[in-house]
C-alpha cells in the first residue's frame, strides 16, 4: 500500500472518518464521576465490530476494558495496543469557548473534551482506517 492511495482515502473519506469522530467525541465518557462509561464501552465495542474485529467487553472492578483482536495468523507477531476511552470532568465550563462535548472546528483544529487523547486516535487503532475490510496501515 502506498502513500497516495492512503492519502486519497482519507481525503475521499474525510467527512465520513469526521462524522465517526465526532460521534465518539459527543459521548461522553467521564471515568472520576462515573459519567457515561458503560455507554461510551458499548459504542467502541460496536465501532470495532463494524470493522470485523472480534471483541469483548471485560468486567473489571472499575469500567470494563474494550477488548479487540484480529488474528489472521497464529504465528504472526503479537502486538497489544493500549488506549483508554475515559476523559477528565470539562469543569471548569465558563473557560470552554464551545460545548465541551460537542466538536468544534476552528482555525483547522478540533475543540473537544477529550480530541486529543489516546481514546479517539484508538478510531484508527480500531480498524476504521480501512478500505472494504481491509486494513491501510499496519501497526
């Protein structure tokens, strides 16, 4: 897989790749105030499953982990990739310029409770940077 075909697929696809985004971003998922996790857990769980990666979800004493894997191979080489899906409170709400949960573009950024954190590059992570199934990039 070359570059442009990459690049050409996520400009071919930008709205559709914003749109998932903001979805994940709308939910709110805060772990401190038990705000949303469950919710937030089911959602990644299904966006992962649209892509054909078989998860589960594993009970914990605290929220559940999102579990997913592709094994094409046994013998292939193993890689575990950790992210978390939770957020910080957006308090103190009078400084945000925009609703914390809802994405906001300016001046060519994303502003949103949680944009850039480890959860919403887990879209990618996930499987959602593929074309018909097939995974773009390797990790």
């Amino acid at each position: 897989m070359n570059m442009s075909k990459i690049e050409k697929l996520t400009e071919d696809k930008k709205e559709e790749y914003l749109e998932l985004l903001f979805t994940f971003l709308r939910q709110k998922s805060i772990s401190a105030q038990n705000i949303g996790m469950d919710e937030a857990s089911l959602m990644l769980q299904k966006m992962m499953e649209e892509v054909g990666i078989k998860t589960q979800l594993l009970p914990t004493k605290g929220h559940p982990v999102v579990y997913g894997e592709i094994m094409n191979d046994p013998a292939y080489f193993t890689l575990l990739i950790y992210g978390h899906y939770d957020v910080q409170a957006a308090d103190p709400l009078e400084e945000w310029d925009s609703p914390p949960f809802e994405p906001t573009i300016r001046i060519g950024k994303i502003y949103c409770r949680g944009a850039g954190l480890s959860w919403c590059q887990s879209l990618t992570r996930s499987g959602h940077y593929s074309d018909n199934g097939v995974l773009l990039l390797l990790i």
